[in-house]
C-alpha cells in the first residue's frame, strides 16, 4: 500500500533469537494487535458513551419526550404539514 507508514520494534538478542525460532510473521501480529486494541477501545469508548447518556437520564427530573419535541421544532420550522410523511 502506497500510504503504509512503518514503525521500528526493538527487542533485546534473546528476545530476537527467540521469535525466528517460533516462525511467526511478527509484523502480521503487531498488525491484528494494533486493529484489535484499536476495536477494544472504540467499544470502550462507545461503552462509556452509552453509561454516561444512561446516567443523565436517570438524572433528569423531567420526562423528555424528544420525539414530540422534534414534530414541535419542525412543526415551528417549516409548518404544521411538515410531520407528515
């Protein structure tokens, strides 16, 4: 790919010698690790999200109807045919 951008791993000699015993492509494994943490904290991130939005919820003192608050905008916006489909 034309937009790769390498990074250097160093590792101690033993640790080197070590990995060309195993056989493994160790740049493919370094790669799905970087995609895999990469997921975990976009799922962590959306997790904390959602806890966030939950616990504001069940802060607010108020029943919100935001759907009716939406036909109301529109309804101000754009006039009172701009809720129909």
């Amino acid at each position: 790919m034309k937009n790769d951008i390498g990074i250097l791993v160093k590792v101690d000699r033993r640790t080197r010698e070590s990995m060309r015993e195993v056989g493994l492509n160790w740049s493919e494994e370094i790669r799905n690790f970087i995609s895999k943490k990469l997921l975990a904290e976009k799922d962590r991130n959306l997790a904390r999200a959602v806890a966030t939005t939950d616990k504001l919820f069940r802060k607010s003192k108020h029943n919100f109807n935001s759907t009716e608050f939406i036909r109301n905008t529109r309804a101000e916006r754009y006039g009172p045919d701009s809720n129909r489909r």
